[in-house]
C-alpha cells in the first residue's frame, strides 16, 4: 500500500490523508461522525459501514441521492418546457 501511495501524485495524497482523518473520526466515533463507503470493483459493489448501523445508513445513501438529483436538475428546464 505504501507504494502505491508513495506513486499518487501529491493532489492526490492530500485528498487520501483528508479522508483517512475523516475515517479515523468516524472509527473513533468523533463528533457523532459516521460514514457509508460504496466501492465497486470490475465485477461488485461493496457497501461499508462505519459507525453506523443499517438505518443510519440507508438514511445517508437516501440524503445523498437526494442531494445529486439536485445538483443535477439545478441547471435543467422548468418542468412545463420538458418533453
């Protein structure tokens, strides 16, 4: 792993550390920190869990598809000029 990382340009290694500090908070149960990790492979997706039970999230991965369908639509037509 650490070769692989030695390998990411520097953008990347920040980006990486970012989300590591944000997991080892949501492993240590910071701030009520929690988070949903969904991963695919060439041939599955893996969902992940950490500090969070199956409600929690499901609630997340709903907010979170509720989020991008906006972010989507913000720059689309009226509804009315739609076909």
């Amino acid at each position: 792993m650490s070769d692989r990382v030695d390998t990411l340009p520097e953008d990347r290694r920040l980006m990486l550390a970012k989300y590591m500090d944000i997991l080892s908070r949501c492993m240590a149960g910071e701030d009520g920190c929690k988070a949903v990790l969904i991963i695919e492979t060439e041939n599955t997706v893996a969902l992940g869990a950490v500090n969070a039970d199956t409600a929690e999230a499901m609630g997340m991965i709903a907010f979170a598809q509720e989020q991008m369908v906006k972010a989507i639509m913000a720059d689309a037509p009226p509804r009315e000029k739609m076909n």
